[in-house]
C-alpha cells in the first residue's frame, strides 16, 4: 500500500477508520464494511492513539 498504516493481516488502511468515525459512522459500521479486520484490532489501534495523543499532551 505505498507505506499507508494498515490493519495488520489485511489491506484496509487505518485511514478508513478514521474516515468513518469523522463522517459519524460507528466501529460497527465499519467492522461490517471491512469483515477482514477484527474488533480487537480496532480497539488496539484506537488505544494507542489514545496513548499517543496522552503523552503528547504532557
């Protein structure tokens, strides 16, 4: 994918998820969308940009 963050394991950019969440789509939706990615690699990836933006901020 030319260096784009994806979920591991598949093709679906990390982008997408982000994509959806800002257009007001739900995890659900996109986990529907993209059956090849799983909800604990969602949750992963959200967790750790949650950390990131944490220690950012301190």
């Amino acid at each position: 994918m030319g260096g784009t963050p994806v979920f591991s394991g598949t093709r679906v950019p990390v982008q997408t998820l982000l994509d959806y969440l800002e257009a007001g789509d739900t995890m659900d939706n996109f986990l529907a969308g993209f059956p090849t990615v799983s909800r604990e690699q969602v949750i992963a990836f959200l967790e750790e940009a949650k950390n990131r933006m944490v220690a950012d901020a301190a």
